[in-house]
C-alpha cells in the first residue's frame, strides 16, 4: 500500500527538471529500532534541510510511505539529487535483513519506477559515493535488481507510455491492465501492482 504524508518542509522545495532522471537509488535509514517516515522527516529538519530527503520510504512491514514529491529534487546522495529519486529502506542492512514484505513492496515500486522512469539506472547509495557502505552489506541488491528485471521483461510494457505522461497513478492502472494473469506471477505475489 503506497501512502500519502503531507509533509510540511522547511522551505520551497525544487522542482526536478522533467526527463533529468537518471538513477533510482537505494538507501537504509541505518537505525535499528523501529522508526517511521514522519521520524525520518524530523531528523532530516534537525540536520537543516527541507525536511525528508527520501522520495519513498519502505518500512519493514512493507507498507511504502511518500517523501518528497517525486517532481522535486531529493536531499539523499550528494551530487545526485537533481537527476534522481531517492528510495529508504527502514533498518540497518550493515547488522540485519531485509524483510520479506519489505521485498516485495520494494519489488512492486521499482518495477513502477522502472517503467516510469526506463532509462533511469538503479543502483545503490554505495554505488554513487565511495565513503559510503549504504545500504550495508545484508542488502539483497542484485536479487532485487533480478526480480525487478524479470518482472518488466515479462509484462512487455511498452515505456514510450510513461515517458509522455508523468503521473504513476495512471501508470500503475496502465500496468494492472498490462500486468500477467494471476497464475502467470511469481510465487507469492498475489496482487503484483497494488502499491
């Protein structure tokens, strides 16, 4: 379930120019206990940003949380924000797993994004910025990047569709339309694209 937060910032966000996106970058919140997107929200204000840096949070129940407005420029990988979108697991993958919900919530949004935004490369925080181990070593990376992979190569959808429209409440109905039969999905995912 993808929900909306209403997040009240700092100060005026930035819009991202349109087609600039050129990575999907993933990051931990590196805090163990349990915490939420509003608490993320709040430690980004303390540090002097905006507010949430992250355009998506996923908790570990793997219900999916919007930041920022994916429209405007992130505070998540120095020197990337401008051409990025920003998406938080909640957990520290250096000292634990990722959950199975977790997966497959993540599964569902990178597919969406990966649709969204096909020319986009989707990598890790670590992968941008040498000093950083984000988002740990327990990260399931490449096992995410295979899913996702193999969920858009089989559904066939066609991307020139996204690129001319910007809205992924209309792409996630395009993709139910387009997504495979019930029994032709993954095991265990019953309801592949309802984020």
């Amino acid at each position: 379930m993808l929900h909306q937060t209403h997040f009240t910032f700092s100060e005026e966000l930035v819009p991202r120019k349109a087609g600039a996106t050129r990575y999907i970058i993933l990051h931990h919140s590196e805090v163990t206990t349990p915490h939420i997107a509003e608490d993320i929200h709040r430690w980004h204000l303390k540090r002097g940003w905006a507010g949430i840096g992250y355009h998506y949070f996923i908790a570990k129940d793997g219900e999916v949380f919007e930041g920022r407005p994916r429209d405007t420029v992130g505070a998540h990988t120095y020197g990337y924000n401008q051409e990025s979108i920003g998406v938080c697991f909640e957990g520290d993958f250096s000292k634990e797993n990722l959950t199975k919900q977790q997966e497959s919530a993540a599964v569902k949004l990178l597919v969406i994004l990966g649709i969204a935004y096909s020319d986009a490369e989707l990598c890790r925080h670590s992968d941008l910025s040498q000093k950083k181990t984000c988002p740990g070593k327990n990260f399931p990376f490449n096992h995410l990047l295979q899913r996702v992979g193999n969920i858009i190569t089989n559904i066939g959808f066609s991307t020139a569709i996204t690129r001319q429209n910007q809205n992924l409440g209309d792409d996630i109905i395009a993709m139910e339309r387009s997504a495979p039969p019930q029994n032709d999905r993954p095991e265990g995912e019953d309801a592949l694209f309802t984020i």
